[in-house]
C-alpha cells in the first residue's frame, strides 16, 4: 500500500453476507455508490482492497473485494476502516460541505476570536454530527457540528468560530445535579445533533 500522506475514512466493513465473499459496507461517502469510483481502497495494516462489485442494500452497500473467495474470508475482514488519500477526491464541494480530514486541526475560536482548542475529532453516534475539541486545558470538549453552533468555518485560514451559548459551552450553572449514587459522568451539550 502507498503510504497515505492524508488519509480519509470512506467505509467500514461489516459482516460477511452469504457464503460467496460478499460483505455489508457502512460507506461515509454521500452517494454511497460513489465507493466504488475512487479506486483501491487501503486498510490501516496496509492491504490494499479493490471492489469487483457494489450493490445497494437498506442502509449499507453489499460489496464483492478482489481476493475475498468465501464467507470465511469475508469474516475476517469485519471491522476494517477503508480509507484513500485526500488527494483522490474532487474539491468542487458546495457551500457549507466539507470534508471531516480537512476540519481536523483548525483552531477553534468563540465569538470574542479567543482560541478555546483545536478540532480533534468529528464523530456521528446518530444525531447528527458532533466536533470534538482538545482544550487549551486538556480537556475534551463535544459541540454539535451545526450552522447555529458553528457559524463560521475558514477553511483557507484554518480557524472555525463557534458561538458558545449555541455550542452548550456556556455558563453551566443551571444544569441539573448528578443523581444520587451515579458517578459524576461528562455529557455532550443539550443542543447536540442535526447536520449543518
């Protein structure tokens, strides 16, 4: 496998389907069966995947990898993150997309052009996706990845402006206590979820 300069999660193989080598994919492209024009795709261990076939199915692709001959083989592979180099996809992106690997790293700044952090992370647990922030302080800080909440995103330099109230980073004083006996656990803000 080539060495990935900038590598961009497309899918994530699932479970075998049948006994001929097919597998289920989740695919994070917006057409999911535009997997199949990117060309090879690389797992992180290196082996390289290429798609003999691709076939819509409810929420996730059925797929047929080059060298997967039986539902043994297509086992094996549960779990493994797809990924190609940033450089292989197309930057004609409408206002307002954008691509998570390009997010990563731009300092956050609230609405005073104070820096709070870095993007860390972009995650999606079903509600819409969440930016995940690594504090000045080491802390980690989630806020959900929407036009209230990130009103301003700079791509050329490198900073997105959040608005805090929006974000749920706010004063906190009003939250609700801990109930009895439950550890004291971190929580995402009230407003997460929906997309931008």
């Amino acid at each position: 496998m080539p060495k990935l300069k900038n590598p961009v999660l497309m899918a994530t193989i699932g479970a075998a389907h049948g006994i001929k080598g097919e597998v289920r994919v989740k695919t994070f492209t917006g057409e999911p069966l535009a997997l199949g024009d990117y060309g090879p795709l690389y797992a992180s261990d290196g082996r390289t995947f290429v798609i003999r076939d691709l076939r819509p199915q409810k929420e996730v692709l059925v797929v047929r990898f080059a060298g997967v001959p039986d539902r043994n083989a297509a086992e094996a592979l549960n779990g493994t993150e797809l990924f190609v180099d940033r450089s292989v996809l197309p930057d004609d992106l409408e206002e307002d997309e954008f691509y998570h690997a390009d997010l990563i790293g731009l300092a956050v700044l609230d609405e005073t052009g104070a820096k709070l952090g870095t993007i860390k992370a972009l995650h999606d647990f079903g509600g819409g996706d969440i930016i995940e922030i690594a504090t000045s302080g080491g802390r980690s800080e989630l806020i959900p990845f929407t036009k209230a909440a990130v009103p301003r995103i700079d791509i050329a330099g490198a900073t997105v402006t959040i608005d805090t109230a929006a974000a749920g980073l706010g004063d906190q004083e009003d939250e609700e206590e801990p109930s009895e006996g439950g550890p004291d656990r971190p929580r995402g803000p009230r407003s997460a979820g929906g997309n931008r």
